[in-house]
C-alpha cells in the first residue's frame, strides 16, 4: 500500500514537473517570438535608413509610354514602379516556406528544361513580359550556382539599376562574404535583372557555408515533392525530394517583385509582333497585367490533383486575389486593372470622393505635404477630411492616392517582417490585427524609403496615362464604324444608360443626394438612391446628352466616377464586396477611411444553391462590405475579357490589335446578350450561370478525377517530421506518399464551397463567437470522419456521395456563398427590371461609340 502511495507520488510529482516545464515552455517562446510592433526590417537591422535608398534617376525604360519626355522627378517614379521591391525579397523567400513550395519565383525566372515558361515560351506559358536585352540560356551559369538564368546581351550594356557603387545592397547574414571560396556579393539594393519585368534578383544572405555545400542545381529542378508526374523524379532519392522539395532548401538567390510585374504590358497601340520579343517601345508601364496566368505563376509545378492547384487556376488570366496572402478566407479573383487618366481622376473626387479619416488613417501621406498651391494640395483638409478615389474594386482603399500606392508595396511584401505577424499567411485562422503605418514608417527602413518615393510616382503616372485609342493602333482605324448617324445613336444610348456610371463628366448643377459632400458613410445608401433616382429622369437624360454629344466629350474624361454602388443593384458576385480585409480591425484598417467603414448594409442578396441552383438570400453586412466602384472605360477596346473578374468573353492569349478585338466582341457582346455568357457545368440548363468547380478546366481525360488538399512531407510542422512514416502505416487515409493528404475532393465540387469557408466568428459576442467555432470544428471533425472511411481507392461517385452531406454545413459557415461568377450589370438588357431593354440596333450603335474610347 506505501509503496503504492510512493508512487502515486511520484506519478503526480512528475506530472506537476511536465507542466512546470509546459508553461515555462510556452513563455519562452512567447517572449522570444517577434512580436507585432517591435521587429525591424532587415535593412534597419543591418544599420541602413531610409536615406540611403535614393530612388535610381536613370531614364532606362525612355521607350516605354511613347516614349515621352519626362522630368527627373517623373523618371524617378517610373524606376519606383518598375525597378524597387522595397525588400520584398524576403518575404517572397518565406513565402516559398510557407506555401509548401508553391510559390517559387527562383523557378519561375529560369529557362530550364524542367521548368514552364521558358524565355521562348514564357509569354503564351506564363503571360509575363520578357525584359529586352536578354537570351534564352542554353546550359546551367557557373556564375549563378548553375541556375538557368535569362543571359543578357553583350551588346545591350550593363543594367543601370545592377550597380553596387551607385546603389549598395544591403549586407547582412552570408550576403557579402565569401561563401566556401565564392563570394556571395552584397549587390546592388535593385537587384540584378531577371529578364522578366518587375521580377528582380538577390543573393540569398542564408546561403551560408552549409547551404553552399548541400546545393545542388539539377537536383532544384527535378527532385520537387509536388511534381506530378513521378518519372521526373526517377534520379531522386527520398532523401532529395524531402529537401529539394521542402521547407528547408536554401536557394541561393531570393526574388523581389516591384508594382511592374503586375501592371506593366504591351502597349496596345504599338504592340510587339512577337510577345516573347518586346522592346521596351513596345511597352506600357500602366496598362495591367491583363495576360498574367496566376496559376502557373504562384505554383508552377502544376499538380492539377491538388486543391491548391484548383484554387489559383480559379483566377483567369489578368486576375489575381490581393488578398491571398492576408486571406479573408473568400476566393476573390479581381482584374488587375490599367491607369489611365489620373489626373481626371484625382480631380473627380474633389466633386464626390469626400473621406473622412480617424485614427490610423490619419498617417497616411497626402499631396499637400508636397503640394502648397494647384489643385492637388486642395484634396486634403486639415485635420481629418481627404478628396479620393476610391481604389480596389470594392472602394475600400480610401485614404488619399499616396496612401493607396504606398499600401500597394506592404501587400507585395515591404517589411513581411511585420506584415506576417498580423495574420495567418494563405490559411488564416488567426485573428487579424492591422499593420500600422507609423510602426513600418518607425521599424522598415524600405518602406520609409517607399514613402519618399511615391509622390515621384504619382508625378509619373500624372504624365503617362493617356487612353490608348484604337484610332492610334494599328489599323485600328478599319474597325471603327464611319457612319455617323448610328455613332450619334450610340452616343445617346450611352448618356441615357452607362454614363451615370461610367463618366467624369456629368451635369454641373447640385446632383440631389451626393452633392456637395458625396455623402460618405453611414447615410450613404439613401443619398445613392436619391441619385440613382434622378439619373432615371428626363432632365438628367437630356442635359447628359449634351454632355456626350459635345465635340470635347472624350477630353479628359475618366469615364468612371468611383462611386460605390450597392451590388443589390450590380447583381455581379458578391464575393468582392465581402471583402474584410480593409474593414475596421484588419490587415488595411489605416488604409480605409472612417467614412468606408461607417457605410450602411446594402441589404440581402439572392445566391444559388451550386447543386440544386434554387435561390437563397444572404444579408450583406454593414461596415464598408457590399459596394462595388464602377471601373473606367478608358480604352475599353483593348481590356476584354470584362466583369471584375475577366469572366465574361473569350480571353485571347495574344497582345495583338485583332485579338484584343476578338476578346472584346465576344465579351461585350456577352454583356449586353446575356443569354450569351457561358453555363454551368452542372446547372447548366437553369440558365443563372457559371460556377468555378473542381476538374472544369482539366486536360482532356483528367476531367473527372478527384483532387485532395495535400501538404507535401518537407512542410509538415517538426513535430510530425518523426512520425511521418508511421502515420503511413496507421493513418493511410490522411497520409499519402508525399505528406498529408485529405480528399479525395470529387470533381464538380465547387471551389468556393471549400475556399470559403469561415474559420472565425466576426460576431463581437463572446457566446455567439463560441457558439460559431463549435460549428466549426464540429463540421472539421465530421469531414474528417466522413473522408476517413472513405477511404484513399473510393471512386469519384463515392466521393460525391460523402461530399454531399457536407455541402449544407460548409454553405451555412461560408465567409461568400455567392458562386457564380459571371452574373450581373444587366444594364440595357432584358434582365435589368428597373428600365426597359435596349434593341438589337441600339446595342450596336453603342458598340460602335464604345470602340472610339
């Protein structure tokens, strides 16, 4: 009995021990993690300031944007756009860690066999644009550690922005060392040139003596956990694919990305005859990537067995999630659109933009910290009143165009340092915190550097974005229509439908419900109806007409106005004006004004059931969601395919003058046609449209196979490292070959059904938020089960069948339920009930006007 006692003792003196030593554990870890608000970047780190990252003043890309004249300022600003990554080299190096290695621009930038989207490929591969001066290698670089790396031309001359003397890289870690006998250069802060615009090249300061010696090239580009196809890995051991596919490879070269490889193209009235040839004349610094395929981007090795795959390859080319890093838990594809016009713009808003900002929102930079005369320095008012556009697609950026381009570099990853301790990167799961500017402008010496530099930028844009119109390009000038009479007709089609929306120019007089003050915030859906009411009189339609037929019309006309219009009234997805990140709180929280965030509920919305297509209606929360700006229709001929999400028409892989008109034909044709639009692969028949599901754009004989969420083994956290192999053995259904896999997912499964599901309660009560995430595990816990017995051999019928007993759950937890994507701005047609639809011929007519923008 003692010696029972003794050990009941001694079993319980052990276990206090194990929790001493848990909490102990904990705290040590708690107070040594970095901690938002007291990490520095890495260049204040290592010593540097802002002011030693002056803006480059070489006037490199002089061909580019018409080759127009432009002022030191103005050059300095094009060089930020296309040339700076502010530090973002770091993030993207992390991010390939934290995605499993999916995102891989190191792989993304060479030209090895192993590889898509070589330079003679990379434009119809990738939908990236070749920088001149540069050849396709045709063997490994010794001087790159045998990357296969665009070479440049000898007689091109040497980049400006590769300078070390003139621009000294920051030293730190292993970069400006000798690394086993090789130096590893501090380099130039810009980076070297990739031969990909707005991608740019870093030596890797953890390529220390031990990386150096276990790097192995050929073995980068075959030995990778996520290809599919297993033959490519015949040379690899195990061993191999664990490292050269996992969390722990050590590159020797990180990868920045400057605002330029996401809105730089070719120019569409001097397009290149070859894509994959530009030279910089045939170039637009401001048109937007509208070619840009982000599946085979963000994850080039193209595994279309797994559900990440068939997430990004949910975006069409030209379109790309901004929130996929800082996820809100919705799929949300949006254009990445062009600049144009930004000076009418900027003055647009001084009529309608009014913004009111608090807190956070107050740090922002604005032009009169620069300005002290002309119209610009007008758009501020001291303390807290800002005349803005409203930047994103749901009007969410509303603190003043610095603000908006300064919050462009934190989203590409300036100080990730802190930008990921906010959220949890791609998952979620985490509640989100904001990023505040006066911590990045205290703690990142790049984005202070940033900071000086975006004003010169705005000047830039200020010069450079002029419409390209199709009367400019070539041969354009055959495809406009000569008769004037129907071109009048269409004129007048336009004032009477689209120009309420889609111009800057509009009657004088006091506009019932938004003049003087655009009536922002929380009365702001009563003051749009009265609006919306009058553009529905004949005194709006007639003085509109004058305004368009007017000869100077076009004249600095941004044909958009930045209103925020209720989606009640688009009818278009409601998965982007669900957005939170830039509510109050989140990720943007000082890069939206108090007024964004005061904004009234639009009120409920009908979605469809993705299985049955039967309608369902969803409240749209108030608190900045539910509101969509109109974009510009600034040479509109030139950026088909249309909707916010290049849904609707026919995308054309070339930059050509007759494919951009293909593209817009067939799409604006789908706009104003709506029976046109393309159907649902499962609902086909009812006619509401068209949903992103599992499997939908496949490869021939791929079509109906089933896809799994999978994690490759090299990613798995430490503490499964050990067990892997066991698990195999005990857990066959969740551990496959390669890592963790669940699924298997059926194809017809609705992407959205899964990507948006919310994990966290919005709810500010604590019984309700408990209430919420018990549902949430519980549905987990379910799923897991269900899937369990499964089984890894279950044919795609008996997925299905698993698969429907969830769809009801994950529905009623969804953050968007919202999933066809190609409805909506029924304006003109026979869907829009509030007005009678346009005719045949006066489609037509308006077509015609449409092309001369």
């Amino acid at each position: 009995m003692a010696n029972k006692h003794l050990l009941g003792r001694v079993i319980a003196t052990v276990v206090l021990l194990l929790a001493v030593v848990a909490v102990v554990a904990v705290a040590w870890v708690r107070y040594h993690e970095p901690r938002p608000g007291h990490v520095l970047d890495e260049a204040l780190a290592a010593g540097r300031t802002a002011e030693s990252f002056p803006a480059a003043d070489e006037d490199y890309f002089h061909e580019m944007d018409g080759a127009k004249t432009l002022t030191l300022a103005e050059v300095r600003g094009r060089n930020t756009w296309i040339a700076w990554s502010g530090g973002n080299d770091w993030f993207w190096d992390e991010m390939s860690k934290r995605s499993a290695g999916a995102v891989d621009f190191l792989k993304v930038v060479s030209s090895h066999a192993l590889t898509h989207g070589k330079r003679s490929t990379r434009w119809y591969d990738y939908g990236l644009v070749n920088e001149p001066c540069f050849d396709e290698p045709t063997g490994p670089d010794p001087s790159h550690w045998n990357l296969w790396l665009d070479r440049r031309k000898a007689d091109c001359g040497a980049d400006p922005f590769d300078n070390p003397t003139k621009y000294p890289g920051v030293r730190t870690g292993a970069r400006g060392t000798t690394v086993n006998g090789r130096e590893l250069p501090a380099g130039s802060y810009y980076g070297e040139p990739t031969g990909i615009v707005g991608l740019r090249l870093f030596p890797n300061p953890a390529f220390d003596a031990r990386a150096a010696a276990t790097w192995n090239a050929d073995k980068y580009y075959q030995c990778s956990i996520q290809r599919p196809s297993p033959e490519r890995n015949a040379a690899c051991t195990p061993d191999d694919l664990l490292y050269y596919g996992g969390k722990d490879l050590v590159r020797p070269y990180r990868v920045g990305m400057s605002c330029g490889f996401c809105h730089v193209g070719p120019n569409p009235v001097n397009p290149p005859a070859d894509p994959n040839k530009p030279a910089w004349a045939n170039l637009s610094s401001n048109v937007g990537a509208q070619y840009f395929w982000v599946d085979r981007i963000f994850y080039p090795e193209a595994d279309d067995t797994n559900f990440a795959f068939q997430l990004f390859h949910a975006s069409r080319p030209g379109t790309l999630d901004t929130s996929f890093i800082s996820t809100d838990n919705i799929n949300n594809p949006r254009t990445m659109n062009a600049v144009y016009n930004l000076l009418p713009r900027l003055l647009e808003a001084k009529r309608w933009g009014k913004e009111t900002l608090a807190g956070g929102e107050l740090n922002n930079h604005q032009f009169n910290d620069y300005l002290k005369d002309g119209p610009l320095s007008e758009l501020f008012t001291a303390p807290d009143t800002v005349w803005t556009p409203r930047v994103l697609k749901d009007g969410a950026d509303s603190v003043g165009a610095l603000g908006a381009l300064n919050r462009v570099y934190l989203n590409i990853g300036t100080f990730g340092e802190e930008w990921l301790l906010h959220f949890n990167a791609l998952v979620g799961g985490k509640r989100v915190t904001p990023i505040e500017i006066n911590v990045a402008r205290k703690n990142s010496a790049y984005f202070k550097a940033t900071e000086a530099q975006t004003f010169d930028t705005a000047q830039f844009f200020l010069k450079t974005t002029d419409p390209h119109l199709l009367a400019d390009a070539p041969g354009g000038a055959t495809h406009l229509e000569k008769d004037q009479k129907i071109l009048t007709r269409g004129k007048e089609v336009f004032a009477d439908t689209c120009a309420r929306c889609h111009s800057s120019k509009r009657p004088a007089v006091r506009v019932p419900g938004l003049d003087p003050d655009g009536c922002a915030g929380k009365n702001y859906l009563k003051c749009w109806s009265n609006y919306w009411g009058w553009t529905k009189t004949p005194e709006f339609k007639q003085k509109m007409r004058e305004i368009v037929l007017a000869p100077d019309f076009m004249t600095g006309n941004y044909l958009s106005n930045d209103f925020r219009v209720p989606v009640t009234l688009l009818e278009t997805n409601a998965c982007s004006p669900l957005a939170t990140n830039a509510l109050g709180g989140n990720i943007w929280d000082n890069f939206s004004s108090q007024s964004y965030k005061d904004l009234p509920s639009v009120g409920s919305i009908t979605w469809y059931d993705p299985y049955t297509g039967d309608e369902k209606k969803y409240v749209m929360p108030a608190g900045g969601r539910g509101y969509t700006r109109p974009p510009s229709l600034v040479s509109l001929w030139s950026t088909a395919p249309f909707l916010l999400n290049n849904s609707l028409g026919h995308f054309e892989a070339s930059p050509s003058v007759d494919a951009r008109l293909k593209s817009f034909d067939d799409s604006i044709g789908q706009m104003l046609w709506p029976e046109r639009r393309q159907r649902d692969s499962i609902l086909g028949d009812k006619g509401i449209g068209l949903i992103d599901r599992v499997g939908d754009r496949l490869p021939a004989g791929h079509e109906n196979q089933s896809v799994y969420l999978r994690l490759g083994a090299g990613f798995l956290p430490d503490f499964l490292q050990p067990g892997f192999r066991t698990g195999q053995v005990l857990f066959p259904w969740l551990f496959g070959s390669e890592g963790i896999e669940i699924g298997p997912i059926p194809s017809g499964t609705p992407v959205g059904l899964l990507s948006n599901l919310n994990p966290l309660s919005e709810d500010p009560d604590p019984a309700r938020r408990l209430e919420y995430e018990t549902r949430v595990a519980s549905l987990v816990r379910r799923a897991a089960a269900d899937f369990k017995a499964l089984g890894r051999n279950a044919s795609a019928e008996q997925a299905r069948a698993t698969l429907k007993n969830l769809v009801d759950p994950l529905l009623g937890l969804s953050k968007c339920p919202d999933l066809v994507v190609n409805r909506g701005h029924y304006f003109g047609t026979d869907r829009f009930k509030e007005e009678p639809a346009l005719s045949d011929a006066d489609k037509l007519a308006l077509i015609a006007f449409l092309k001369t923008f």
